[in-house]
C-alpha cells in the first residue's frame, strides 16, 4: 500500500495597509502644568508632519551614461538654481584638464541648454577622461528624455552611442591579454 501526502495551503495571514503618516499632536494640558519652573526648549509645533505639496522634491529627469568602467548617474532639475554640478562639485573644479571640461558639457552645449538647468551628476570608476565621456553620455541621455526632438542632433554628433571600447580582460598564462612571456630557447 503506497502512502502520500496530501499538500495543503496554509492560509496567508492577513495584510493590514498602512496609510500614510498625518501626525498633529494637540494636548490640553492644565496650565499649571504648562507653567511649570522648569524650562524646555520642548515644543508640540516641532512633532507636526504633514504630507503637502511644499514637502515633496523637485521633479526631474535621470539618466544613466558609461564609458570603460565608469558610470556617470545624471539628474536634470526643470526649477531651481542653474548650476552644472558633479559630485558635489561645479564641473570647472571637478576636471582639471579644460579637454575634459568640453567633452562633459558638449551635449549641453550642443543643445544650448548648459545655462537653463540644474544638472546634478554621481560619477563613480574609471579615470578622469572615461568620467567626462561617461558624464556626456548621460547628459545626452537625459535630454532626450526631457525633449525627444533633441535626439536627432544629439545622435549625429555621437552622443547617444555608448563607446565600447573596454580593456580587454587578462589570460591566464599570458602576461596581459595577449601579450606572451618572453620565449627562453632553454
């Protein structure tokens, strides 16, 4: 006589959704208690969280550009300050070299929109000229996703294609990819 088991579903606990947070303390307290000798810097008016329009961020456009083992994460603000900034830093301070300053901005520059947005750059690996190619990528990017009739000129200068040019991995055996050790007769 064969035994089997019959499977059964456990019966999935019950899911409680929870709103969002609308907090506004308001105590009466006795003012003799309020009153007291003691005094706090203790205010209810700092615990008031409320979910409005004013709290919400700014909107903005992302994109992400690479070059070699660089990675360049790009955010396009439509309000606030215009400013160019990459890793914290206004581009003129973050490259050295004024090639590399061109290269990050020449699809700004391209578009004439380097004066009309904040533009908010993480740039991580690579050296400095793969972060400026990484960094044009992904302005490019991003654009085109703020205005798709941008594509067109931004795909004739060479914007939008990823370079894939990469360092090729070492072999083992070999001392880099393909360079061989020395051949010794005996």
């Amino acid at each position: 006589m064969i035994m089997t088991k019959i499977k059964t579903k456990k019966p999935e606990p019950e899911r409680k959704v929870i709103n969002p947070i609308k907090i506004t303390p308001v105590l009466s307290l006795p003012k003799d208690v309020l009153n007291t000798e003691e005094e706090d810097d203790f205010s209810f008016e700092d615990f008031k969280i409320e979910n409005d329009l004013a709290s919400k961020p700014d909107r903005y456009f992302e994109a992400i550009g690479r070059r070699k083992t660089a990675v360049a994460r790009v955010r396009l603000f439509t309000r606030g300050n215009k400013a160019f900034l990459i890793n914290g830093k206004p581009y003129q301070e973050y490259f050295i070299l004024e090639e590399d300053r061109q290269i990050a901005t020449s699809s700004m520059k391209k578009m004439k929109c380097l004066d009309k947005f904040r533009v908010s750059i993480i740039v991580k690996g690579g050296g400095h000229h793969a972060q400026a190619e990484a960094v044009r990528h992904g302005t490019a990017r991003v654009l085109v996703d703020f205005n798709n009739n941008f594509r067109k000129r931004l795909r004739k200068a060479g914007y939008l294609t990823r370079d894939p040019r990469m360092r090729e991995r070492k072999k083992f055996g070999l001392k880099r990819a393909r360079k061989s050790p020395q051949w010794s007769k005996r």
